[in-house]
C-alpha cells in the first residue's frame, strides 16, 4: 500500500511539473550538413531540426506557459503552469506558478488554487497553502519532493522522472524526434504572431521509455515498459513549431491511454531572460515522504 501511494506520489509529481519534456537523444543525432540542397526532404528536415535543438539549447532559459490535460478513472485533471525556466548549468532550475483543475481535482484543496512551485537541480517545491500547512503540513506551507528519494522510493518511474525533471530542457524534445527519425514536415503556421514550421513525429512509448533516459538499467527500463502497458499508453505523437530563428516556440504531446488520454502543450517565448531560483526556507518545507508516512 505504502509503496502504491509513493507511486501516486510520483505520478503526481510528473503532472504538478508542468514542464513536460520528452527526452532526448545525443545531439548527434539526426543527419544532413548545410547545403540542404544535396539532401532529400527527408534528410533537409533532420537537418532544420538539427540546427533548431542547437540554437534552443544555447538560449539557456525561456519563459513558458503549459497546460496539460488527462483523462482518469475519477475525471479530467487540468494542470496549467507559467513562469521561467533556466538549463544553463546543466541541469534545469525553474520558477512557476502551477493551477490544478478539473472534476479529478474537485476534492484537492489547492484545486482552482495558483499554487507557486519552484525547481532546483536537487528538488520540485510545491506550496500547498494556509489549509495544507494547518493540517498535514505541520505549520510548513512548501512540499518538498527530492529526485534521489523519489527515485529511490517510486522505482522506475520516479527514477525516470528524476531525470526528466534534472534535465527539463525544450531542446530535447527536438532532439527526441532527431534521434527516432520519424518526422515529417507537416507545413507552415502561425503561432503567437510568428510564422513557425510545423513537424510532427509518432514514436511507441516503449521507445519512448528507452530514449528519454540512458540512467536506466534494462531490467528499470522493463519494469517501466511494463508499467506503460498497463496504463494502456502504446503510441505517443509529439508536434513542433519552429520559428525563424530555428526556436521552438510551440510544442504538443498527445497520447491515448487505456485509463485516459494525455494531451500536453506549451509555448516558449522570450529566450534569454533571466530566471533566479532558491530553495525555500527549510523552516516552512515538509517533505513528501513525511506526509505519506503520517497517513495525510
């Protein structure tokens, strides 16, 4: 039981993010030089998408808004984030504000609730709010969900989220389709007054599993398959529109699972700006696994 509300726990944590980023393949990937003319149309799109993983991943930071939605057994689960986040220093630091919605998050006390969140390279902060820190928080507002004790706990799953979330970087999720190779052009559109191309890929979320952590040792990467399975989720299809300074600016991951679609979107804009993030005050944090063990 205790290990199945550690899960919960984990699954939580991957959607409170906000992030979401597909993982990605070695900056290697992909083919094609710069005299796109010598190459097939295939070849020409791995090489734009090339360049465009190359430029976004030398902005450093971005601002972003998301909004994921998936479908439960219990209702619909909105999540809506907007803030900065910064992957200058190798792993990705963020500061964002998270708003849960929906009728699976009529019975949350934060629900409809702006809840601000804050991303070390070490941790995921959420502050629950007065009614949490009155009850199970013991006077602490913030929740501390640490990567490493994640991992630990949550198995496979936590510990793919740890690498997810150490390595949030909008880049990746083109380097993702370079490295599967299947990706086509779907045409030219206009995203936030920007004239953007539009790609799109549909990977197995078996190859999924196997792309977006190399950290992962094969019986991880089986249990996690088996997991997937179960959640019913075979196929995911990821959209990018890239600008015409080779960013991305828009992104869209959609998925249909056995318990429910999945349906994420965010946009990127103002790369380059400045994002300063701290760890809240240990004396108003609670970690997560202290909340699980108390039965909250």
């Amino acid at each position: 039981m205790r290990q199945a509300r550690i899960a919960a726990a984990a699954a939580s944590v991957a959607l409170l993010a906000g992030l979401t980023a597909c993982g990605g393949g070695s900056d290697s990937a992909g083919g094609g030089g710069s005299d796109k003319d010598n190459l097939s149309p295939a070849q020409a799109v791995l090489a734009e998408l090339k360049q465009a993983s190359k430029n976004t991943d030398e902005q450093d930071s971005a601002k972003v808004e998301s909004e994921q939605t998936q479908s439960t057994p219990q209702g619909e689960m909105s999540t809506k984030s907007e803030g900065a986040l910064d992957w200058s220093g190798g792993g990705t630091t963020a500061e964002m504000t998270v708003t849960q919605q929906g009728s699976a998050a009529q019975k949350l006390p934060t629900s409809g609730k702006p809840m601000p969140a804050r991303y070390t390279e070490d941790a995921m902060y959420l502050n629950m709010g007065d009614e949490f820190a009155s009850t199970a928080g013991k006077g602490k507002h913030w929740l501390q969900y640490d990567y490493d004790k994640l991992a630990e706990q949550a198995g496979p799953s936590g510990a793919l989220i740890k690498d997810q979330m150490q390595n949030n970087n909008p880049a990746r999720s083109v380097e993702l389709l370079l490295a599967s190779g299947k990706v086509k052009k779907i045409g030219t559109e206009t995203v936030k007054g920007k004239k953007t191309d539009h790609y799109r890929g549909t990977l197995k979320v078996s190859e999924l599993a196997r792309m977006q952590s190399k950290k992962l040792t094969e019986k991880e990467l089986d249990q996690l398959a088996d997991q997937l399975k179960q959640q019913g989720f075979k196929t995911e299809t990821v959209d990018l529109w890239i600008d015409g300074d080779d960013l991305l600016v828009k992104k869209q991951e959609t998925a249909k699972g056995a318990n429910g679609d999945l349906d994420s979107t965010a946009y990127y804009t103002d790369y380059g700006t400045e994002v300063t993030v701290e760890a809240p005050a240990a004396s108003d944090t609670m970690s997560f696994e202290d909340v699980l063990g108390s039965g909250s």
